[in-house]
C-alpha cells in the first residue's frame, strides 16, 4: 500500500476530527464534547487532535464550516438536475424544507443552545451562524431562481430557510416526515409565483 | 397582615417553583437544573420543593404545561381585541411570529435538545410537545378565524407555528426583531386568503 502522503494525512485527521464532533455533539451535547472525547471516537491520539484544534471552539467552528460547506455543495449539484421554470417549486420546496433534519441540524441545535448562555462560544459561533445563514439564502435564491429585485421575493426566499429551521425542530423528538412532507406540497404552491423569475421561463 | 390559607400558600410555592425552573433552565440548561438549584432559587426549602415535585422530570413537565396554558389564554385575550376579516392578518402575524422568543421559548429550547439525547426526559417530555403543538394550533386558527375544511388551510396554519419556531431559533444568538417584522408584513399577506372566512366577514 502506497505510504498517503504528509498533507493528505493531515487533511483526512481534520475530517476524521470534524465526523466525530458532530457525532458526538448530536449524542452527548456541547458538554460532552471535549476534544479529548472527539479524538478517541475519531481514533486519532490527543495530542494530534489538538495539534489540529488547540480548543473545543476550534473544533466545533471548523465543524460547523465543513457542514455548511457540504450542505451547500450538496445544493449546489441538485440545482443542474432541477427543471426549469414553474415546475421546480416542488422539488426545491422538498430540498429545502427537508434541509434541516438529520444528525448534523441535530449538533448544530446543541452549538446555539449552548451557545445562548456561553459568551465564549457565542463569541465565535455569532458571526459563523451569520456567515452560513447568508449563503444558505444565496444558494436558495438560486435554486429557486427568484428574482431578489421583486417586493417580497427576498423575505419569502427568508421565510423559507426559517420555516425549514422551525421544521427541523419539529422534527427532533419525533419523526415529523409524513406531516412535512404534506407542507411541501402547500409550500410548492406559495413558491410557485416567484421560482424561475430570473431566466424567465415559465 | 391575614394568613394566607394553606392551599393557596401550596399554589404560591409551586409557581414560584416553576419560574424559577423557567429561568433555571434559560441560564443554566437542563443538566443544571435540579430540584435543589431551583427550589434555592425560588427561596423554597429543598423539602417544599421535593414535595411538590418529587423528580426533576415532574418539575420541567409541570412547568412546560404551565408555560403552554399561560401562552394560550394571553393568545385567547388578544383575540377579542382583533379587528375582523381581513384586517386581522397583520396583528395575527405579529402576535404568532413573535410568540417563541424569549426567555420562555429558550427554556423549552434547552428541554428539547435534552430531550433528543436524553431518553427518560424524551419519554415524558414528548406527548406532552404533541398536545401542546395541537393546543397552539387550535387557537391560530381561531385567531385567525380560518376554515380549516378548505383545501391547504391547515398546512398554512402549520406553516405559520412552524415558521415561528424558526424565527424563535434565528433570535437566540442575535436580536433579529427587525428582520422579524419584514417578515410579519409579508407573512401577513400570505395569510390574507385564509383570514376571517369562518365569520363570513371581509
């Protein structure tokens, strides 16, 4: 077996790392996860666990990062594969409204709470939430393909991504797919006068 | 000053006890709030406390039911004061998308996320969510005096709980009231359609 290189090595550690902190926040919560507890269910020794991350708000900021990163990728691959005009409200509301559930909405729960009462994480994990907040709108805007020009447009693309939100708390202790699945259908049809705008298709 | 009677000095106690679990739990998470740390908050003897509510899941379910009735009947008394028809969608937007901000809405956050990892708290906590959510949605829909036996009706009324617990998730790093109320302008339009149609008002 060919020896991975340096660099690469170091970048497969990093994700390893990153996998296991949102594993272990989805299941143990901002007080469990320690960088410690996230090296040993990563499989990786301590002490390059904090060469990586001298600190928990390190790692749960790099991890947060590489959610958002892949969340959007994953949108971004989608929206090739959506048909044009009208016809991609339905699907779109299904990406969207579906965007918040899972494990990882689940570690990211667990982030803001914790951070609503620790100044610290919220110190580093405001701007972050922000940052990722506003190009998950992007991203929205562009598989809709809304026009943001329009009145209205931008605070229904908004009331989109905080429905989702709502709808992945929903989700939490329960499994709330057949219902929302239902709101998709009801979104579809909301969404249906401001998708395709921008091309111009109908 | 005349004593007061034993089974209102009971009453007292226990909703001192279930605002100070309310705060406990907005400060301190669920891991922090125990039956001790709350009743010492409350200035009620351990005893007291313990008599009350032997577990500390017995108080965050008292409290939760407690939080929900007082919501529904301060939701019940505005109703009377709405305009009819059509012109209730704004005030009933505002009064719904602001309704889980806040301290009350944070202490039930943290109760969630507990709950999603926590399998005791998830048992007790979550057909009580269930029969909360329904209560919710039956006075939305009074207060936006819908007919729910139309098509899409119901899945609107959803949406707007729904969307709401969304926004409440968006102010807990940040103060987003100003975005909030763009969104309450447009959301009301959106309800417009459904709005005061069981009264046959316009």
């Amino acid at each position: 077996m060919a020896r991975e290189p340096r660099q690469e090595r170091s970048r497969t550690t990093r994700r390893r790392l990153m996998e296991a902190a949102v594993d272990c926040l989805a299941e143990l919560g901002w007080t469990g996860t320690t960088v410690g507890v996230v090296a040993e269910r990563a499989g990786v020794s301590r002490g390059a666990a904090q060469h990586h991350f001298p600190t928990r708000e390190d790692l749960v900021v790099a991890t947060v990062e590489f959610l958002a990163e892949e969340q959007i990728a994953e949108l971004r691959e989608r929206a090739g594969t959506l048909p044009p005009g009208r016809r991609r409200a339905e699907p779109v509301a299904r990406l969207l409204l579906n965007l918040y559930t899972g494990t990882k909405f689940r570690a990211a729960l667990h982030l803001w709470v914790a951070a609503s009462t620790d100044d610290a994480l919220r110190a580093v994990l405001g701007p972050l939430e922000a940052k990722v907040g506003r190009e998950a709108h992007r991203v929205a805007v562009d598989l809709l393909d809304a026009d943001e020009s329009r009145p209205g447009v931008r605070e229904t693309v908004q009331a989109t991504l905080d429905l989702a939100r709502g709808l992945g708390l929903a989700d939490l202790l329960s499994d709330d797919s057949r219902r929302r699945q239902r709101l998709v259908r009801q979104w579809a049809r909301m969404l249906e006068p401001i998708v395709g705008e921008r091309s111009g298709t109908e």
